[in-house]
C-alpha cells in the first residue's frame, strides 16, 4: 500500500509555524521566488521592510534612502538589523510602494451600468461631441488621459488634462509618474489632477456641475465603484470629492477626434518626459507596474 509522505514538526504535537507568505499581499508571486532569496536585505540595504502586519507609513520621505532599521539597545546598538525572518528578506525584493488601505464597499450612481451604453466608439464619439455642443454655458468639463512609452529602452509614464467651461480651455497640466507602472496608473493620476486643479479654481467654477470626461472604462469602473489597489490614492481623492461636489463621469472615447481628448492625449505624451515625477504617491512604483517586473 502507498504511503503519503508529509513533513514533520520540528517538536511532536507541536504545529509546524507558516512561512508568512500566506498573508503577504505578494505571497503567490514569492512562494515561485524562494529559491533565490539570501541572507540580509536585498538590494544593498536600499528596500522598506515590509511585512503582512506593517501599517504601509513611510519612515523616509518619498526619493530618500531607505536603510534597515537600527539596533537601538542591548548587544550590537547602533548597528543595522538583519533580516532574521523569509518574510522581512523576501519584502527587500520589492520596490517600495504605498500599501492599498481596507474600505467598505463604495458604489454610486451607474456603477453597474457599462460606461460605453453597449455601442462602438464611433456611434459613442458622435453623441458625445452633440452632448457637449449641447452642454449649458456653465458647466465644466476635465478631460484626462494617460500615455505610456519606450523610447531608447526607457520606459516613460505620463498624464494630461484639459479643462473646459462653455466650450473653451481654462485650464490644463501634465505630469510624469515612476516609471515601474502603467498607462491604467497614469488615467487614474490624470483624472485626479485634473480635478484637484478645478476644484483649486475660483469659486464660480468649481461650484457649477462638474464633468470628468474619461477614455479608459477600467477607471470610470473604479471611480463609480471600488477602487483597484493601484493607485487607489487617486482613486480615493476623487470618491471624497464626488461627495462634496457636484461631480459626474462620462465616457469620452480616445482617439475619435473629440477636442478635449485630443487635447488631454497631447498633454499626456508630453508629461510622460517630464524630468521629474509628481511628488508625493505618484513618485511611487504602483502594484500594477511591480506585477509586471515579477510575473
């Protein structure tokens, strides 16, 4: 008869402690890597530890140097911790990123409603340019977009935006992200900035009904709904801003020669080569741009 064979405890009756990798937000990604993880911190002592209980805060401000934490009593103070767990080794592997906080579900009008209504874009493209012409005098429209490209083996990240009252541009910016993400990270960041700018505006423009006019229907769909963990920053500031002012979504599809768009896509590419990031979580890699270096 066949025998299965299970590994044994350490001590009889006593069960065998978890790796720690169950609860990691990156644990079915480490589980493949184990083999290739050493001693100490990865990465020359330049990585966060992080581990499945950490509160995600920053012991440095966004582009300082991280180092291990320092041995503040007893034998070896004033030196450098060693990792002493799989996890705290593991976590060095990582680039740091900001950690998705737990929220109750959000859901708001349309959430469960497609954003393109079921017909193609260029049906879409020419009702959107009727309902904009049609728009009253008053309203504001932020028209975003994201751009993502290589150049001489260089990946670049990027947004624009545009804003409009009455048919004509009041505002626009661009900017650039760290690089270890995606063109989804760059519509969500894009969208924000664009709003943050009108609502910074003067009181009798951020206080008319406001339009986020959005090409990417991943993001209209965490904006309605629960924001994605990338980049749920951007996505969160908006959700709080929707609950204050008079704020509505509209699919506006991308290339179709819709003016905001086009205006926004032009920004976007220029933002991407931007020299420096945006301060703050857009200087960040995002959890979309590390799945991509490890998958």
């Amino acid at each position: 008869m066949a025998h299965r064979h299970t590994r044994q405890n350490s001590l009889p009756g006593r069960p065998r402690r978890p790796s720690g990798l169950e609860d990691h937000p990156y644990g079915h990604t480490l589980q493949g890597r184990r083999h290739s993880v050493g001693g100490g911190y990865a990465g020359g002592g330049q990585a966060t530890l992080r581990t499945p209980h950490s509160n995600g805060r920053r012991s440095t401000p966004p582009g300082a140097q991280d180092h291990p934490p320092i041995i503040t009593r007893g034998r070896g103070a004033g030196s450098r911790q060693v990792a002493k767990t799989k996890v705290q080794r593991l976590g060095g592997l990582f680039p740091q990123v900001l950690r998705p906080t737990l929220r109750p579900p959000h859901y708001t009008h349309g959430c469960r409603v497609d954003p393109t209504g079921g017909v193609d874009k260029e049906t879409a493209a020419a009702a959107f340019k009727t309902w904009w012409n049609d728009l009253p005098p008053d309203d504001v429209t932020i028209f975003s977009d994201g751009s993502e490209q290589y150049h001489e083996r260089q990946k670049y990240v990027g947004y624009g935006y545009a804003i409009y009252q009455n048919r004509k541009q009041i505002g626009s910016g661009s900017g650039s992200i760290n690089p270890i993400s995606h063109v989804f990270d760059a519509e969500a960041i894009g969208a924000w900035r664009g709003l943050q700018h009108t609502l910074r505006m003067p009181q009798e423009v951020r206080s008319q009904r406001l339009w986020m006019c959005i090409d990417s229907t991943s993001v209209i769909w965490c904006l309605r709904a629960n924001a994605s963990a990338s980049s749920q920053w951007a996505f969160i500031a908006c959700q709080n801003a929707m609950q204050v002012y008079n704020i509505r979504i509209k699919w506006s599809p991308g290339h179709t020669g819709i003016e905001g768009n086009e205006a926004a896509d032009r920004l976007a590419d220029t933002g991407a080569h931007t020299p420096d990031c945006d301060p703050g979580p857009a200087s960040l890699p995002t959890i979309s741009g590390i799945g991509s270096i490890f998958s």
